[in-house]
C-alpha cells in the first residue's frame, strides 16, 4: 500500500523547483518589460512625429538650390506683392527674361518668399544648433567645477543666479546693440542667458553623484580630480544634457526670430524667418503671406524641436521613463 502523502524530501524538493521556477520566470518578465533605449526612442508618439517633422524641415537646409532657382536677395521692383501663385518675370545672368511660379508670393521689394523661407532655414537653424552646441560645452564646464568643487560653487552660483535674474531678451537686445548686428554676435547674445540654465542643472547632478560611495572610494585611493570628473561624474551628466540641448536648439530659434523682428538681430540682406516676418509686418492686413509661410516653418520648427525634446526627456530619464 503507498502513502498517500508525500515524503518530507520531496516536498523540499518541490518547493525548491517551484522556486527556481518562479526566480527564472521573474528574471524573464524582468528581461522582457525592460526594453532598450533605442525601442522606446522609436515607440515614443513624440519622437516618431517630432523626428520625422525635424528631419523634413531640416532636408530643405541641402536641397534649397534644387528646390528653386531664384537668389533670395534678388529685388524685382515690377513684382512686388504678388499672392501666392503668381507667375513673376525674372532675367537670367544673361538678361534673358523667364517666368516662375512663385508658390508662396512676393514680398514689398519683389522677392521670392519661397526662396526666402528656403534659406532663412539655414540661418535659423544654424543658429540653433550653434547655440546649443556652445551653451551646452561651456554650461558642463563650469557646472563640473562649480558642483564640485564647493568653495568655487558659493562664487559661481551667485553670478549665474544674478544672470538669470535679467531676461533673456533684454540681455540678448543689449549685448547686440553694444557689439552691432552681426550672425556671431547674436549667436553670442543668445548663448550667455543659456548658460546659466545648463550650469545649475549640470551642478545639480554633480552635487549628488560627488555623495556616491564610488565616487568616494575614489578619493580614498587617491584618483586624480580630472579623472573622477571625466570617468565618474561626466558620463551621468550626458543623457540629461541631451534632452536639456533639444530645447535650448527650439528657444534659440526663437529667440533669433525675436530679435530679427524687432529689428536688433541678423542684418537685413540675411535671409531668415525673424527677418522676412519683420520686412512684412507693415502690409500684413493686406498682404498676409509675407508673414504667413515664414510663420508656419517657424512654428513647426520649434513644435517638431520640443517634442523630440519631450520624448528623449521620457525615454533617457529614468524617472520620467514610461512604457509605450
């Protein structure tokens, strides 16, 4: 006759497997709900549309001599303010006269808003990107030593504190009209308001990895200050720059557009969407398309920069990381 219950073994027998079992189905579901960063990046709704608006935008930077054939700068008295699909006359370098369709119109000295929004796209996003670039490289160099290095962070601080204390526009307005409209000096005038903003987040960071235990451990051995910098510090810093990078890009676009509007930005013969909206707000309520268009590729511009900037937020910050 068997017994009908199990030996004592067998039960610890059963009761290891079924915990091996359930360790390895923990380590799959593990493994599965954790997705790389590249997946989420191409699952994210801001990402796909906010990249592929951006990239479109951008494509016209290379593709602007193929896509007309007409000098933004070129001024044609006899076809001022045509609407949108008007077919103006042009001379070739030879004198020879042709038509083309300007699909976006003419503004008050005859240019082709076309072509104008075209390559305005160069120069704003230039500037963006240049903006960007500088802001971010010196903003992690000073925020690096100022979080630290804790007797040059009480000295740094306040002066960015006392920056960000004035705006933006005000310190962009006055550094251009000390220095004269120029690309590089609005480049300039748009950087150092960034500057701070990238400092105080690069130091934020700083200040609670410098608190780490391996971070310490490297002191104790006696690793070299660059190198706990550059080998422990730097690489937490990246991903949040990154996003931070995205939309300083966007303000810097706008705020170029602002200044050019204003009339204290890029010099009137540069193309560039704040420039065409400045040359054209004075017959807007009758000629609404010299406004318009540029308008419309400026806005998108920024839009397309912030969600790509909202998404890579979501996905590379692990606190703000969400399954999609």
């Amino acid at each position: 006759m068997t017994d009908q219950f199990p030996d004592e073994s067998s039960q610890q027998q059963t009761a290891a497997d079924t915990a091996v079992i359930s360790a390895e189905s923990a380590e799959a579901i593990e493994v599965r709900e954790q997705p790389s960063v590249w997946s989420r990046l191409l699952r994210h709704p801001s990402v796909i549309i906010g990249g592929l608006l951006l990239t479109l935008i951008v494509g016209l930077v290379p593709a602007a001599p193929f896509l007309t054939s007409l000098d933004p700068t070129d001024i044609s008295p006899r076809n001022r303010n045509k609407p949108p699909g008007f077919m103006t006359v042009h001379k070739d370098e030879e004198g020879s006269k042709y038509e083309v369709k300007a699909v976006m119109g003419t503004d008050k000295l005859g240019r082709d808003v076309f072509a104008r929004v075209i390559y305005g796209a160069r120069v704003s996003l230039m500037v963006g990107l240049c903006v960007a670039f500088i802001a971010v490289s010196i903003g992690l160099l000073i925020g690096l030593l100022a979080g630290y290095f804790r007797l040059l962070d009480a000295i740094v601080m306040r002066f960015m504190d006392g920056l960000m204390a004035i705006p933006a526009i005000l310190l962009a307005i006055a550094l251009v009209s000390l220095s004269g409209a120029s690309l590089f000096t609005v480049i300039m005038a748009i950087v150092i308001p960034e500057i701070p903003r990238v400092v105080r987040l690069v130091r934020s960071i700083v200040l609670s990895i410098r608190e780490e235990p391996y971070v310490e451990a490297a002191i104790s051995v006696g690793t070299p200050t660059p190198k706990i910098l550059y080998r422990h510090v730097l690489p937490n810093t990246i991903a949040p720059l990154i996003v931070q990078g995205t939309f300083i890009c966007g303000s810097a676009i706008l705020l170029e557009a602002i200044l050019s509007f204003l009339g204290v930005g890029v010099p009137p013969e540069i193309p560039t969407w704040g420039n065409i909206m400045a040359q054209g707000r004075d017959l807007f309520q009758i000629y609404p398309h010299s406004i318009f268009y540029p308008g419309i590729f400026l806005t998108l511009t920024v839009l397309a920069i912030n969600m790509l900037g909202d998404g890579l937020r979501d996905t590379i910050d692990p606190r703000m990381s969400r399954e999609f």
